[in-house]
C-alpha cells in the first residue's frame, strides 16, 4: 500500500514538473487558419438634425466588416421596443411609446408580441403597455441586440424605460 502511494505522487510530481517546463497551460494550433478580423469604418455623415447649431453632434452610421466582407450599415441609436406576454383572448392591450423625438404616441387593441423599432434624435427611450387582465413584458434593444431595460413580471401592466 505504501509503496503505491509513493508510486501515485511521484507520478503527480512529475506531470506537475512537465506542465511548469511546458509553460503551464495546452494549445492546439490549426494549421493554415488565420486568425478572424472584424474591421469597423466610421464616416461623419452632416449633421441633419440641427443644420444651424455649429458644435451639434455629427451622426455617426458604422459599417462593420468581418474577415473582409462589408456588412450592412448599423445607426448606433437604433433601439427597438418589444411588448409580449400571454394575451388574455378579448383582452384589448395598449401600448404607449415615445418616438424619435421624443413625443409619446399610442397604439391601442394591439396583438402580442408588438415591436417598434426607433432612431431616437433625443435620449428618451419609453414604452409602457396595459390590459384588463393579460401578463405583459416590455424590452428595450439597443441596435447590437443588448437589452439595456427590461420588466418582466408578467403583470396586466408593465413599463421600461431608460
């Protein structure tokens, strides 16, 4: 018994002496594979909400590239606001959102899921839905699909905002 433990740590001791003289850590390489890129290109495009303020923010559209091949352009300030639940049949839902510039608009007997998409010129991203007796969801997407607020509580009224 003594001697296989001792056969066991010598074992240990020198697997542990072999990964610290190769560096600690296993890679496989893949031969003739480059490594991917992703290349991002900015233009300043004139800026088309105030044409008479000198120091307004220029919009900014960004094409991305991956591995040389352009894809479509992406407005950072797209968001897109999502409404959905169970909806309760009969159960007329209204939605509340505020669009681009900010201005509150509403969408009454709606049917779930609902999606607005948006390019907000002001910073004021708000949806809010309420039913008689439905459980609802409200998400606000940036445009990478990252949700940057969210009520999920399945409640007859619900509402995000950022």
């Amino acid at each position: 018994m003594v001697a296989m433990t001792v056969i066991g740590i010598l074992g240990v001791t020198a697997a542990t002496m072999f990964v610290i003289k190769a560096g600690g850590a296993a890679t496989t390489a893949v031969p003739d594979s480059p490594p991917p890129t992703r290349t991002v290109v900015a233009t300043i495009a004139p800026n088309t909400t105030a044409p008479n303020t000198s120091n307004a923010a220029a919009e900014v559209p960004v094409r991305l590239e991956s591995n040389g091949i352009p894809t479509a352009a992406v407005d950072l300030r797209r968001i897109v606001y999502t409404i959905a639940g169970n909806q309760r049949p009969d159960d007329p839902v209204t939605v509340v959102y505020a669009d681009q510039t900010g201005e509150l608009h509403t969408d009454t007997n709606v049917t779930l899921p609902w999606t607005m998409t948006v390019t907000p010129d002001v910073p004021v991203n708000y949806v809010m839905a309420n039913s008689h007796g439905s459980q609802l969801n409200c998400w606000i997407t940036d445009a990478s699909g990252a949700t940057v607020a969210s009520d999920t509580r399945f409640a007859i009224s619900t509402t995000c905002n950022r």
